[in-house]
C-alpha cells in the first residue's frame, strides 16, 4: 500500500486532487487538461450517484433488519444478566437473602434522576460484611457495609460541589428506604459534561 | 430546565449515558442502543455481503457481542466506533470464510454482471426520466461496489455512506490513515472507472 | 417408597415449588417471580424447555420460572427469584416472604429448610 498507489491521472495529478475541488469551478489547469475534464465528469457523476445511494439507503423501507431482530437481541441480553453478581445482604433464621448489583443500581439510577442536571453513568458497587464468627447466625450481628462508586455527567455550567452534595444525599436515603440497609460509602465522580 | 422523566431514561443528547447505563446491565439503555443503530449496522452490512440474512446475521452477532463486551469498553463517547469496527470486521471475515469457500469469480469485469439483486428502488413519485438515470447511476454504483477488494469496500462505504472518521476508519481496518486515504482514492477512481463502462 | 404415610412422599417438590410461588406473590410489595434463563428458553419452544426441566427428577427437585424446591429427608428447601416495588422496603419484603413460606411449608407436615431469597429487580408498580 505505499503511496504511489494512489491513482494518478495522464497529466500526473492525482484523483485525490481532483476530487478535493470537486464542488468548485475547474482551475485553469482543470479547464484546458483532457485527462482533468474526463476525471471531472466521471467524479462529479460519482458525488451525485453516492449522495443518492446514502439517502436511497437510508430511507429505503426494505433495507431494514426484519422487525423481530430487535426482540431476539434484548432476549439473549435479558437472559444473559439475570446471571450477573448477587449480593449477600442478609442471613437470617430463615435462609439467605440476596440482592443483584443489578436491583441496586437501579435504585440509585433512579434516585439520580430526581436531581437536575445529573445523568447516570457507571455504578460499582461492593459489599463489604465483617468477617463473623461461627457462632452467629443472625442478621444483627453482621450488617453489610456498601461501598458505593458511581460515576455521573453533569450539565454544563451547574454547580457541581452543590449537586453532587445534593445527589449523595438522594442516594442516602433512598437505599434504606428501598433497600433496608444503610447506603455504606459513597463516592461519586463527575467524569464528563455534557451540554443542555 | 433539565425535564426529567419518571424513571431512569435515556437522554437523547448524552449516548455516553446510555452506554454507561447499558455498561452495569440495564436493558432500557441497552435496547435504546440496539434501537439507534441496528438500522445502520444492517445497511453498512447489507452493502458489504450483498445478503439479506448475512446483513442481518451480522447485525445480530454485533450487538449481542457488544452486550456481552461493553463492561469492557473504556471510553463510552466511542461506542458508536467500536461497533462499526465490530460489524466490519465481522463482515470482512465472512467475506473470507465466503472467498475460502466458494468458487467465487474475483475478475472485476465478470463480476460487473452480476449484481442485478438488491438494487434500492426509486423513492415514490419520481419523474420517470428522472428515474431511468437515477436507477442507472444507482444501480452502475452498487454494481461496482461489488466488484471492489473488500477492505477496499468496506473503507469506502464507511467514509462515504456512514460519515465515519478517518481516525476510526484506520483503527478499524488496522491500516494507517495515510493508507486510508490512499485505499479511498483508488476505490473513487475504480467506481468512477466502473460507472463510466456501465454506461 | 417403604411408608406412604410419610409427608415427604404425599407433598411432592412440584407442590412445594407453587405453595412458595402463591405465597410469594401474595406477599405484599412482590411486584412478580423473575424469570429466569429458563422462561427465556420456554419461549424458544417445548423442546428447549424440555432438555432443561425435569418435573420430580431424581434429585427430587423442581424448577419453574424464579423458583425452585427441593424435598431432602422430610426437609424441604426453596430457592426464589423476585421483584420488588420500589414503594416498599426489599428487604422487608424479602424477610416476610422468607417467614410466610417457612410458616406454608411447617402446615405440609414437611420441615423447612432454608428459603433463600433474590432480589433480582427492585422497580416501580406498573401503572
């Protein structure tokens, strides 16, 4: 692939050249050079041709995927992430309960979207329990410790120390409400802005 | 100012968002995903396979791939560019699994004939002069198309029907951009060649 | 086998699986049993569904969407998966349902074994 591959004309230009000034008036080598004029004609009837194809294509009913693709993507999706991580949360007399990262994250998700100028990005989420001794059995003793990392963009130009405050304060009362364990740490990051 | 919706959806303007989203497994995102692009993926798939159920095949395998594959991906503002790469390359090994395969003609000029299906139609409503050249130089460009290397191809319609960088183009095929430009110069010139002998 | 008089071979793990099923959602704050790999499967056809499940297999366990049960000497463990309502409290909710069952299970004249609980989604009642 070195670079005088690149096609040239009769006359030594090359076809890249041509077609840079495309859309302008030919120069005065252009006007008198037979190789130019031909190569004109013949990238001029490209351009159109390619600008019809890109929107023929574009708006062309039968160049569509068949309509049930959509569902059968989200099927192999939905079946793959209900085998994502699960979280001890508590151990009581009774049994184990868990709770998938997943349920977790969608508390908060949704507990961001109640503070303007905040979008959701990622969300870890670890669960730290204090090592327990043989004897205990019940949930008293061992309360999970959740440490929260989740990552937002914010509008530009908000005050972010402020919303950040307010988001942290969100979440700390929602994953108790929601949840029934104490929202742990929260460390929130704004790694991007993005424009209103 | 900010019209947030009841429940976490996705913001139009921040695809970032929504890859982050669709990154910890939530499926809204992830459909909003599947929804923006699977059109796109068909029609760049379309064009390269010539194949409606390769094209759809393909389209498939990306997006279930990049579910599988997205908690893995760095930069969520580059989503759009590493499907492009996915579905490329996915189409580019078929094309090799097909040429291994088949007895396939690889002369341009034989293969100039051959591209008679899966030309677009018209759109409705055009004057039929106006249509007999339009279909013409549609169907001398697709025809062409076909004839082209398939890296050649594929640099072509990602440039010149999907808009995409050079930067990515390059990152795609795994070529500098100085080649692309160079790959994208003789594909022009080959079409345009082409075109001119279907006439 | 040796005594039909045993509970363990009156009540079988099928039962089970739907007395824990029934309770579940009449718990308040369970918005549904999630489905599983295997509800996906079932919309594949009766013949995915069929490689997977095995009512009464020989390990004396049954599976259904979000909830599986297995009978073990006369001890009868449940392993669910369900939604909750973000109105309430998950693990409130997931505590009573844990009681509820234990509680069904002790009136089968079987014992209860341990009932573990997924939250597998926590989201808002459909209108």
């Amino acid at each position: 692939m070195a670079l005088e591959d690149v096609p040239r004309l009769g006359c030594g230009r090359s076809i890249d050249e041509v077609w840079a000034g495309i859309d302008q008036p030919p120069t005065g080598h252009e006007e008198h050079c037979q190789y130019c004029q031909t190569a004109r004609t013949r990238l001029q009837r490209l351009q159109e041709a390619t600008v019809a194809l890109r929107e023929s294509d574009l708006h062309d009913p039968e160049l569509k995927p068949r309509p049930g693709l959509t569902r059968a993507i989200m099927d192999v999706a939905r079946a793959e992430v209900r085998r994502g991580n699960r979280l001890l949360v508590r151990t009581t007399d009774h049994g184990t309960i868990e709770i998938s990262e997943q349920a977790l994250d969608s508390l908060i998700r949704i507990a961001a979207t109640a503070i303007p100028g905040i979008h959701s990005r990622r969300c870890r989420i670890d669960i730290r329990t204090l090592p327990n001794s043989p004897h205990e059995t019940t949930s008293t003793a061992r309360a999970p410790r959740l440490v929260i990392n989740f990552r937002v963009a914010a509008a530009a130009g908000i005050d972010i120390p402020k919303t950040v405050d307010a988001l942290r304060q969100k979440i700390r009362t929602a994953i108790p409400a929601g949840i029934g364990i104490d929202a742990g740490t929260i460390n929130i990051t704004v790694e991007d802005l993005y424009d209103v | 100012m900010d019209d947030h919706g009841p429940g976490p959806e996705p913001d139009e303007g921040d695809e970032g968002s929504i890859v982050a989203r669709a990154q910890d497994g939530d499926l809204a995102a992830f459909e909003h995903l599947v929804i923006a692009y699977q059109d796109r993926i068909f029609r760049l798939a379309y064009r390269m396979l010539n194949d409606r159920l390769d094209a759809e095949d393909v389209v498939q395998e990306t997006l279930t791939s990049s579910w599988r594959s997205l908690p893995l991906l760095a930069d969520v503002n580059a989503f759009g560019a590493w499907l492009y790469r996915l579905a490329t390359n996915k189409c580019l090994d078929l094309l090799r699994r097909r040429s291994t395969h088949a007895e396939t003609s690889t002369d341009p000029d034989e293969l100039l004939g051959i591209g008679e299906h899966g030309f677009p139609q018209a759109p409705a409503g055009t004057d039929p002069a106006d249509q007999a050249q339009w279909s013409a130089q549609q169907e001398g460009l697709a025809a062409v198309l076909n004839t082209l290397p398939p890296a050649q191809r594929a640099c072509w319609l990602l440039r010149e029907i999907h808009g995409r960088s050079y930067t990515e183009i390059s990152d795609t095929l795994k070529i500098s951009p100085t080649t692309v430009r160079g790959m994208l110069a003789r594909a022009r010139h080959h079409i345009a060649e082409g075109m001119g002998q279907w006439r | 086998m040796s005594d039909p008089y045993l509970p363990g071979s009156l009540i079988n793990s099928q039962l089970i699986a739907s007395l824990a099923a029934r309770t579940a959602l009449e718990t308040p704050g369970v918005l549904r049993l999630e489905p599983t790999l295997e509800g996906f499967l079932a919309r594949l056809g009766p013949a995915a569904l069929r490689s997977l499940r095995h009512p009464g297999s020989q390990d004396g366990s049954y599976r259904h969407d979000g909830v599986t049960a297995t009978i073990n000497d006369g001890t009868a463990r449940v392993d669910l998966d369900i939604a909750t309502d973000i109105a309430y409290t998950a693990l409130t909710v997931a505590e009573a349902v844990q009681q509820r069952i234990h509680e069904n299970i002790s009136h089968t004249g079987l014992t209860p074994g341990r009932i573990h609980i997924h939250i597998l989604s926590i989201e808002p009642r459909p209108e």
